[in-house]
C-alpha cells in the first residue's frame, strides 16, 4: 500500500512538476554556460538599457535589484529560480522571469488589482513594445508577474521566438491571431490568465509546435480542429475553459503524449486518440455513449481518467490490461451492467475508481484483490462486495427497466413527438413573426427615420440604432480605469445655470466650430467645463442614443464626460435645439501653450513631449478599436490636447462629429463605406502628424500650415536641414536619435501616396523614441 500511495503521489504531481524539471534543467544549464561566457560577451548597451526599462515597467520587482548595479554585466549574472538570463553574440536571446503575484480565488474583473497585479499605471501595450526591441530573444518566461491587460497583438514582433510562456498573470481577451506569424514557436504556454475570447483555430500555421497549453482561462467556443493538423505537438492542455461541442478525431497527431481536456463542456462521443497518447484526461465534460473499445489498443497509456461525464455501458475489459497503464478512473457516470471476472490487470495498474455508477455483480478477481499494491473504489454502485458502501441491486435496474421500457412504447413516442413537434413549430413560427413585425415594421420604421433621415438632423450613417445601443461593442479597454471616473449622468439646466453663474463672460474658456466653452463649479466644488453646442434641431431619442454612447469612452487619455444636459423647453418636443455636454477640468493648459512661451520654466522637454504625444497617440488608438466602428475624423489639434496638474495629456473634444451628425460631403458616390473609413482614420493620422510637427518645430507651424509643406517640408530629409526648422531648444536637449525616429515617423503621418502608419505604429515608434531618449538622458546623469 504505501509504494503505490508514493507512485500515485508521484503520478498526480508528474505533470506539475514537468514544468519545474524542464526550469532545473534549463537553470543547470544556464549556470554552467554563464561561467563559459563570463566577461566574453559584453551586452550591448542598447538591449542593457531595454533590460532596465523591462524593470522599470513591471515596476522595480525585488528580484531584480542586482540589475540596478551600475555597470552590471548582465550576460555573466548567475542564474536563479527567479531569474535566468542568457546572452548570444551580445543579444539577449533567453529571458526567464518568476514572481510571486497570483491572485487566489479567480475572481478579476479587467482593473488593477491591489498588492495583487501590477499597477494602474501599467500598459501592456507599452510593455510588449519594450520587449520587441530584444529582437533575438528565443525564450521568453514571465510567470506571475502581475501583468494585467489584453495581450496586444504586437507580441508577433519576437518574431525568433521558440518558447513563450506567460502563465499565472492577469491577462484577458482574446488570444491575439497574429501569434500564428510566430512561425519559429514550439511552446506556446498561456495558463492561469483570464484569456475570455474563443478558442483561437490557427494552430496549423504554427509547424513547430509541440507544448499548447491555455489551461485555466475563460476560453470558450469549440475545440479548435487545427490542432489536429499540427503533427509535432506532444502535449495539448485546454483544461479549465468553457470549450464546447464535438471533439475531432485526433488520432493522426502521432506525436501526441498529453492531452487534458477536463473541466470544460465537451459532449458527443469520447474521440479517437492517437496511439502514442501516454496521458489522457477528459474528466468533468459531458461526453457520452461508450469508452471506444479502441482504447485497448493505446499500449503506451498510463494514465487515462474519463470521471465525471454521462458515459453507459462497462469499461472494455481490455483496459486493465494495457502494459504500462498505472492509473484508470471511471468514477460518476451512467456505467451499468457487470463486469467480466477473467480481466487481467497490468503490474503497473496502482488506482482504479469505478465509484458512483450503477456497476452490477461482482470485481473481477484482479480489482478485488487485498494487495497493497491496488488501490480500488468502488463505492456507489451495486456490486456484491462492500455492502456497507454498495446500492440495493434495484438501484440499479432502474436503467435498465426505463431502456425496456422506452424500446417498448417507441412507436407512441415517436407518434406523440411528431404531433407535439408540429404544433410546438407552428406556434414558435407564430411568435417569432409577431416578434419580428413589431420591431422592424414598427419600432424599426421610427428608427430609421430617426437615424437616417437627411432632412431632420442629417445622421451619420454609420451609426445605426443597433450600434448605438448595444453596449457590447465598447471593447474590454473602455472598462480600464473607469471606476475611477465618475459615472456620465444628466444634468439640468438650472444646474448649469448656477455652475458658470449664468454662462457669465468672466467664465467664458473660448469658443469654436463646436460652439462656446465655459468653465463651472458643481455644487459639491468640483471643477468642470461646459460645452454648449451650436444651435440646431436635434432628434431627441437620436441625440439620447448618441450621447449614450459617447458616455462609454472612458479612458485614462481622454478628458472625461461627465454628463450632459437637453434642454428644448417642452418635454414632448421631438426636436431639441440647446445641449450642453459636461466634462472634467483640466487644469494646466494645453500642449500649444507649453512648446514656446517666455518662461522657459513652463516649456516642456523633448522627454515630456514625448510623453504627451505618447498619450495622446494612445488616445486615438482607442477611439479608432475601443468601439465599432470607431470614432474617427477627431479634429486632432495641440490646443486640443489639455495637461493635468501632473503633465498627464487628456485628448478634448472627441467625437463631437457623432454628435452634430457631420457626414463628409466629399465622399464620392461609389465608395464604399471601408475604403470611406480609411480615408477618414488617415485624416486623424495626418493631423497627428501636425501635431507632432509642431512639438519639434514650435507652434508657429499652425499659422503657415500650408507654406510649411510647400516650401519647408523636404528640409527635414537631413540633419543639416534640421538647423533651419527645428526649435533650438529641442536641437540642443534631444536626442539625435530620439528626434530623427519622430521626425521620420512624422513625415510618414503626412504622406500622400496612402501609405500612412496605424496609430498601432505610431505608438510604437514614439514609445522607442522615448526609450532612446531616456537611455541618453541616464548617459548624460
């Protein structure tokens, strides 16, 4: 008893420590290749100074403060649990990092998690473009990190990846697609995270795969049949998801050793497996019908557990025989009858669980026998041994007599099914064509006057009613950092009235295309800015729908809506003409104000231009995907573009066009509505490249727009060039090389031949001009 209670012991924890044994071996290997190439290779300052920003964006973990020592030779540092990293030819090509931030109890709701996750300030995003720059990297370990957020698709950029883990984080999402690029990848492991997307069905363009595991996520749809066309894989591991549906045969994966598939929603029949498979769990599904007599013929099986699924019939007795087969369970079934007295069972066979089923007779003498090398339940069912844990064999014939009994009445229950199906159809038909008529030739005909018609407050088409009211379009990044904002509410007019002291002169902020802006303070003290859009006749459910979904922008890089007020004077009028939109004030300025002026103290640095144009850029790129279809055409301008008492840039008046119902009048009548979304996104990113003209250039370029790209523009093609444009004070206090990847990048944005970046791009490549700022700045210090 006590050598199989160790062998279970060892079989049950084998997969759990697979892991730990490939880290040791990996962390003896590492340790003596560091001593071979001790003060041989030198890293280069470049990856030395993304390694630095590495820890400075997971936010200095204790584990890593030996990489804070001022000339540390980072290729020579010995290896530890924690930490492992090995160099190449000067590059990082392994990077292998543990923590100790696990959230217990599973719940996460998408927000920084206190003492648990990493903090508010954290951006994947950010994190993932600082990796991309170790462009040798081959293994890439980050467990329990704390990383929070949707795993950004630029990940694909570690395009010599073999071997990425990032287990036990708070990741969410979908898994991102453009990991089938990774083409060099073999592991691809992802457990213990909040991935809640569908089962990604890529895996075939993966050739070299051999680990998948994405066990213990929120991973649903059905099983994905391109693995089954993936011929190296040797383990697959999708347990604890939502996984639904019919498994594919997968016999032909020849190279298959594990497959766990337990705790989802699996059902139909059990699956052909291959005959190499060592370890099979598919407990707690919903499988069905038989265990495929072909499982006798698995001669490598060891562990095979079927628990807890809606399986009838006996186990093939051929099972127990299997030659290296240590482990069968069959416990919490709908298994019945009697199984066989004359099964051999392997040496090898230490546990068999055929507890809860509905198993008649008696074991056969192999299972009952009193070795302590066999571990046997069986409790639960109606066999002749055990009484005291055993069912009345009436229990049991239970099954039985319904089977008879459904087999005897088939013809009458095939009879009543019809009718009954018949009459259940025509009724469902009747219901869903009521349904039907009353939204679309009703409600759906008001709607569409409302939101199409030209002559009443000539809507954008791309808007519909559906669109707007339907909150799951707002993507999984609008929920980031909204319970610190208020919530949008209405406001009345009288409360208006009070906060800017009767829109008084003296409270006046400015006034625009958007009509004027004035400043207030609510009745709890809080600071706000009011905005009243210029007259006109407003639909009012139209209007409502649309301020609704304006409300839903939240984002750390947008000034926040606070409410708003409609206020037409009868409450019955269908047509509106005043509304006022509510926002947080923003305090210190906006980012025209800071780039000239002549107290050089409030100038901002190239370093905190960076900064503001970095959050702005992410702005954008949220109001482009955080919902569809996105906003677009945002009037990007710098004295838009407002600075908070701690420099933090907060991107106003977005999305205003939804509101008015501007449509552009230029669009030609055959364009379609993809190629119309795409030139009006580019017209974000070539005013965006303004904006980041005028942080190297000065304001002054706003006033000779046009005079600038006539007659200027080609000076920036070389740095002698760059004497005559750029403000004296970036020339003097930046980077070359920090400004000459905005410069480019910029030049890009302001393209004509349509081939202007994403802001995905833009983002990234401001992100590394801020790295190689701050990598010059830590040189200069």
């Amino acid at each position: 008893m006590a050598k199989w209670v160790v062998d279970l012991t060892s079989l049950r924890m084998e997969r759990s420590f697979m892991g730990f044994r490939n880290y040791l071996s990996s962390f003896c290997f590492g340790f003596a290749w560091s001593l071979l190439i001790v003060h041989t290779h030198q890293l280069q300052s470049s990856q030395s100074q993304v390694l630095l920003q590495l820890r400075k964006q997971l936010e200095y973990p204790p584990q890593l403060e030996i990489w804070n020592v001022h000339g540390v030779d980072f290729c020579s540092l010995p290896p530890s649990p924690t930490v492992n990293l090995t160099c190449e030819n000067n590059f990082v090509t392994e990077l292998k990092l543990a923590g100790e931030k696990v959230l217990k109890g599973g719940y996460f709701e998408g927000f920084a998690v206190p003492n648990k996750s990493l903090s508010q300030n954290f951006s994947m995003d950010s994190f993932v473009s600082t990796l991309a720059r170790l462009t040798s990297l081959k293994v890439l370990h980050l467990v329990s990190l704390g990383m929070w957020g949707p795993l950004p698709d630029k990940i694909h950029r570690l395009s010599s990846l073999e071997h990425l883990d990032f287990s036990s984080n708070f990741l969410y999402g979908s898994v991102p697609p453009r990991i089938s690029a990774m083409v060099m990848l073999q592991t691809l492991v992802l457990d213990d995270n909040f991935f809640n997307g569908t089962v990604p069905n890529w895996f075939d363009a993966l050739k070299n795969l051999t680990v998948l595991s994405l066990r213990n996520n929120r991973l649903r749809g059905e099983f994905p049949s391109s693995v089954k066309s993936v011929n190296t894989l040797s383990e697959v591991i999708l347990s604890g998801n939502e996984i639904d549906g019919k498994l594919p045969d997968l016999s032909g994966l020849r190279n298959l050793h594990v497959l766990n598939l337990s705790g989802n929603k699996l059902s139909s029949g059990l699956p052909a497996l291959p005959k190499g498979l060592v370890m099979a769990f598919l407990n707690n599904n919903s499988f069905s019908g038989q265990v495929p007599k072909e499982y006798s013929q698995l001669n490598d099986l060891q562990y095979l557990d079927v628990s807890f699924n809606s399986l009838r019939g006996v186990p093939p007795s051929a099972l127990f025989s299997l030659p290296n087969i240590s482990y069968l369970s069959f416990a919490s079934n709908m298994m019945s009858g009697s199984l066989p007295h004359d099964v051999d069972c392997s040496s090898k066979l230490g546990f068999v669980d055929l507890s809860n089923n509905r198993l008649r007779g008696s074991l056969p003498t192999c299972l009952n026998s009193k070795s302590g090398d066999l571990i046997v339940h069986s409790g639960g069912n109606c066999l002749s041994v055990d009484s005291q844990h055993q069912h009345a064999e009436s229990y049991c014939l239970e099954i039985r007599e319904a089977k008879q009994s459904g087999s005897g009445g088939k013809n009458v229950g095939v009879m009543v099914g019809v009718i009954g199906g018949g009459v259940a159809a025509l009724v469902l038909l009747a219901s869903v064509f009521l349904i039907l008529f009353t939204r679309y030739c009703c409600q759906g005909m008001s709607e569409q006057h409302l939101l199409h018609k030209q002559g009443l407050d000539n809507s954008d088409a791309r808007f519909s009613s559906e669109i707007l009211t339907s909150a799951r379009y707002i993507s999984e990044a609008a929920k980031i950092n909204a319970q610190s904002l208020p919530p949008c509410r209405s406001f009345s007019f009288e409360e208006l009235k009070v906060a800017s002291n009767n829109f008084d002169e003296a409270s006046l902020l400015g006034e625009g295309s958007y009509g004027k802006l004035y400043r207030g303070r609510l009745d709890n003290g809080m600071q706000v800015t009011i905005r009243c859009l210029p007259s006109r006749k407003y639909s009012i459910r139209n209007l409502r729908l649309r301020l609704d979904l304006l409300a839903k922008l939240r984002h750390p890089h947008l000034a926040c809506l606070l409410g708003h007020c409609i206020d037409g004077g009868v409450r019955d009028d269908p047509r509106i003409d005043k509304v006022f939109l509510i926002y947080e004030y923003v305090p210190n300025g906006n980012f025209q104000a800071r780039l000239s002026g002549n107290n050089p103290a409030k100038v901002l640095s190239w370093s905190k231009r960076l900064a503001v144009l970095i959050g702005v850029a992410r702005a954008v790129h949220f109001l482009h995907t955080g919902i569809i279809p996105g906003f677009f055409n945002n009037r990007l301008k710098t004295n838009n573009i407002l600075l908070n008492e701690h420099g933090m840039a907060k991107l106003s008046d977005y999305g205003l066009s939804v509101i008015s119902g501007e449509i552009d009048q230029d669009v030609g009548e055959g364009e379609s509505p993809r190629s119309r979304q795409r030139r009006i996104f580019e017209d974000d990113a070539y005013s965006f490249g303004f904006i980041i003209m005028e942080s190297f250039v000065g304001p002054s370029i706003a006033r000779r727009r046009e005079a600038f790209l006539l007659n200027e523009m080609a000076s920036l093609n070389s740095q002698d060039g760059w004497q005559h444009i750029v403000d004296p004070f970036i020339l003097t206090t930046s980077s070359r090389e920090s400004l000459s990847i905005v410069i480019s990048i910029a030049k890009k944005c302001m393209s004509f031949d349509g081939s202007r970046p994403s802001f995905e791009d833009i983002l990234w490549n401001l992100e590394y001009a801020a790295q190689v700022q701050a990598t010059a700045d830590a040189e200069q210090k």
